[in-house]
C-alpha cells in the first residue's frame, strides 16, 4: 500500500512545487512592471533620500495576507537591480495592527510606497489617509483595489503578459503625480 502511495504523492508534491514556481516567476515579473513604472512616478522622485523605500503591508492574522507578504518581498528582492529614480530599492514588512502609527513609520522608514496585500479591510482607511497626507505611492497587485479606488496602481493579466493599471482617481486622491508617458501606456481607470 505505501509503495503505490509513493508515486501519487510524488505527483502532488510535483505540481505544488510546479504552481509555486509559476506564482514565483509571474509575481516576479509583476513586481518588475511596478518598479519600472515608479521610475515615471515624479512625486516619488522628489521624495526619495537614499534609497526607494517600499513598505510591504501585511494583516498577521492572515495566512493569506502572510503568504502574499513573502511573495512579494521575495519578488522585490529578486528585482534589486532595478533602480528608482537611480536610487536602490529598499524592502520593509509592516503588520498592520490597531495601535500601528503608520504616519510615524513613514516618516522613520522614509516610505515612499505602500505595497498592500489581502484582507487590510479593516485598516484600509488608516492606509489611504497616511498615503495621502504623505503622498506615498499605493500598490497591490490584486486588481479590485485598484477598480475599487483603494489603490493607485496595480497589475492585470492580459492576453499579452501583465500590464500596468493606475487609478487615475486614487492617484490624485493620494497627491500623486504619474507622467504622461506613463500614463498613455497603461491601463488607466477614471
């Protein structure tokens, strides 16, 4: 009996591993078109000290939320070449909780973007009112923030590969100021 169960759990292990790898390189790739984009972002280029600092926002409580946090770390960091406005980025976890002063993080860690993940609902206020009173960039990659108008940029899969969304209306929201050319090869919401 474990004889024949050996191969079926090889097989599964398989396309875990298989399905892991492909989240790994496509949120890699994604992660890619977001820096690329921040180069074309004028409020950060006014912003930045010494290095882009992109705080990845987690819940603590959410597996979910935890997972996406590592892939997206994971991403960044496998992008460092990538340059910001000719600065290096810069990679910090915030777990978002209650007593969080968000405001006072940004200042210290000299934040530039938030990256959002799920389940922030309940903390999701807190997240657009700091960004917009600090005009920190805000990104996910899961597209219902950015239609929802809870961030300003974003990525959608397309035929093609991923492609750039912004929320045009988040983004004056938050005071930020998106290039043109930026703009003209995006998908842009109203």
């Amino acid at each position: 009996m474990i004889n024949r169960m050996v191969p079926i759990i090889l097989i599964i292990v398989i396309l875990v591993s298989f399905g892991f790898a492909q989240d790994k390189e496509s949120a890699k790739e994604q992660a890619k078109i977001i820096l690329t984009s921040l180069n074309q972002n004028n409020t950060i280029k006014d912003k930045i000290k010494e290095n882009c600092v992109i705080a990845v926002l987690y819940n603590p409580q959410s597996p979910l939320s935890e997972n996406e946090k590592d892939l997206i770390v994971n991403s960044l960091d496998d992008n460092k070449k990538i340059k910001v406005h000719d600065k290096k980025i810069s990679v910090v976890e915030i777990p978002m909780d209650p007593s969080l002063n968000l405001e006072k993080k940004i200042i210290i860690k000299k934040i530039n973007a938030f990256w959002l993940t799920s389940d922030l609902d309940h903390y999701i206020n807190n997240i657009r009112e700091s960004a917009r009173y600090n005009q920190v960039t805000t990104i996910s990659t899961n597209e219902n923030m950015v239609t929802n108008s809870l961030v300003a940029m974003g990525i959608q899969k397309t035929e093609a590969g991923y492609k750039l969304v912004i929320n045009k209306h988040e983004a004056s929201n938050i005071n930020v100021d998106l290039n043109q050319n930026l703009l003209s090869q995006s998908i842009v919401i109203e």
